[in-house]
C-alpha cells in the first residue's frame, strides 16, 4: 500500500429500464428476478488522501456535510452511513482491524433520492478506491457483492441488489438474480445502430422531489411475505417485461421498449403504495402531450428521475416542455465501463 498518492474513483449511474423490483428480497430467492438496465453518463465519485496527523475525515462535498475523526473509533459516531460502513468494513476485513489515516472524500452528479442507483454507485466507488490502495485482488463480483452486503447487511439499509452490479460493471446488462444469492450479469451486445437509436430516443427528468425508496421496498416486501396475489403477479410482469425488454431491444424495436416502459409504469404502481403521485403522474402526462411514446419513474418511485422515449426528431419539444414545467429535463449517454480506480500523487 502506498501512502503518497491520493486514490480516485469515479462509478456510473444507470437507468432502470426493465424488471427493476424482482431483485428483492424474497422475490429473487423465490422466484428469480430479471433486471435490464443501463449505465450513463453521471457519476460517483470517491477520493481518498493520506493523512500525516493520523486522523480521519469523511467529506461529502454535494451534501455539505464533513466529519473529522481522531480516531477510527470516533468514526462509529458518524452521520455519513455509506462512509462509516465501507470504511470499518475495509479496515477490519481487509487491513486486519487497523486505522488507515485518511480523507475519504465523495460528490455524485445526481441528488440523493434520485431514483438512478447513486448510494449504491457510491459505495461500490468507495470499496473500489480501496481495493487499489490496499492492492486487493477482488474482481467484479466481489466487489458488487461486498457493496450489497455493506449496504443491506451490515447498515440494514433496505434495496435490492441491481444497482451495485451495474455501477460495478456498466454497460447494458440484462442481470439475473437467483436462489443462494448468485447472480448474473449478461452484458448486451447491442449493435451500435441500435444504441445510438435509443439514446437519441431517450430524455431524463428530475422530478424535483427527492424520495427515501426505504418506505417503498419495505412496502413490497411485507405485501410479497404477506402473500398479495396482487403484489405478486405484478412481480410476475416485471420479471416477464425485463425478458421482453431484452429481446425487443436487441431488435432495434424502439417503439416496442416505450410500450414496455409504460407496461412496467402501470405494474410498479400495482406493487405499492407511493410510488406515483400528483407530480409524477403531470410529468408523464406532459411528456405525453409532447412527444413521448413511453415512460416510467428510475428506481423505486416516490419521485428522483424519470425517463421518457420518444422520436429523436421530438426530443428537443419534449425537452423544452419538461424545462417549462420545472421538471428538469436533459438527453443521457451510455456509458460502456463500469468502475474506474486510478491514482495520482498526492
């Protein structure tokens, strides 16, 4: 491990284009899940600086929030959860329980609550800064898994499982989620005609209501351990729609994703309460009424972003109408990686 260069990382974040949901648990334990989604062209960022004073702080410069530490046993005290966990399990799991001085400092190009995987994007960036400052050889799926158990094992935070296998990973991947926690990422290999077609197709809201989606996953759990058929089917549908999702896409059947999309919008809603409501429901509306063939709320509802397909020749209407409602609106790239480390002297 070296000590005098500062560690840097950036994580994308994706859209959730299909099945987004089934990778809960006990769905995915019971039953298989299936997610289709996609990374763009917004990051999480970690950086990690040596200390020479053997302290510890934590910055998050987009929630302007910074904590200094004299010890590592100060940091169990911390208000920043995601920084608190990946650093005590890195240390304790990792270095044999011993401080490493630091500044641990992170920024996500997307409000909290946004609906596009960023706390997940954000730990996974975190994990990977110190795999490459303490040269550990964890790959892919390692990584992804240790950032899942951080986040719902060890902080008990409630979500599913997508969201740390597609900032590790990135791309368009088709991920499936079976019994005894394994999981499988599928890349696509989209044609480029194909890619270039949907993400000119494509248009991103922020709704301008941030959301806690804790509220909304315990919602779906407690209706699928407390057997709903309701609850279920629409689980079924979301599986069903992310198979369809993948097919139609690799076929270049823009259109056939948009009526996807909306098939998802109205069985997400039928999984609980919250997920939609009057803002949300006067955005898609609008997007209607300009252009949009299709669209649905990223992540798990309750507001963040929304993403809307619609004829690239009609993007920039539907943009502009977007702006005008305060909702607002912007086009995304793909990105093709996931995770990037690198280092830089200090």
């Amino acid at each position: 491990m070296r000590h005098s260069v500062i560690t840097r990382t950036r994580a994308p974040l994706r859209l959730g284009l299909a099945g987004g949901g089934t990778d809960l648990s006990p769905y995915s334990e019971d039953f298989g899940g299936a997610v289709l989604n996609c990374t763009i062209d917004r990051y999480a960022y970690a950086f990690i600086a040596p200390r020479q004073d053997g302290g510890l702080a934590f910055r998050a410069k987009d929630l302007g929030l910074e904590e200094t530490f004299k010890s590592p046993e100060d940091a169990c005290t911390s208000k920043l959860d995601l920084h608190r966990g990946v650093y005590l399990r890195m240390v304790n799991e990792f270095n044999r329980g011993r401080h490493i001085p630091m500044t641990m400092t992170t920024t996500v190009d997307a409000p909290q609550g946004s609906g596009l995987g960023s706390s997940s994007a954000l730990v996974v960036a975190m994990i990977d800064a110190f795999r490459v400052l303490l040269e550990l050889p964890l790959g892919q799926y390692e990584v992804a898994k240790l950032a899942y158990e951080i986040e719902r094992e060890d902080l008990k935070l409630s979500g599913g499982k997508q969201d740390q296998y597609a900032a590790t990973f990135g791309g368009i991947n088709f991920i499936e989620f079976l019994s005894n926690r394994r999981v499988i990422v599928n890349p696509l290999r989209v044609p480029v005609w194909i890619r270039n077609e949907l993400e000119s197709s494509l248009v991103v809201a922020f709704s301008g209501q941030s959301r806690s989606s804790a509220a909304i996953i315990d919602q779906q759990k407690a209706a699928l351990t407390g057997n709903s058929v309701s609850a279920l089917d629409a689980m079924h549908h979301l599986k069903s729609d992310a198979i369809d999702m993948k097919r139609v896409l690799l076929q270049g059947m823009i259109g056939d994703v948009a009526a996807i999309l909306d098939r998802s919008w109205a069985s997400k809603k039928a999984t609980a309460s919250g997920i939609s409501n009057s803002r949300i429901d006067e955005i898609y509306t609008l997007a209607r009424s300009n252009g949009a063939i299709g669209g649905k709320v990223s992540g798990a509802g309750g507001g963040g972003f929304m993403m809307f397909i619609c004829a690239p020749e009609n993007r920039l209407q539907l943009i502009e109408a977007l702006n005008g409602a305060g909702a607002r609106a912007s086009p995304v790239k793909f990105t093709e990686l996931g995770c990037e480390t690198w280092q830089t002297k200090a």
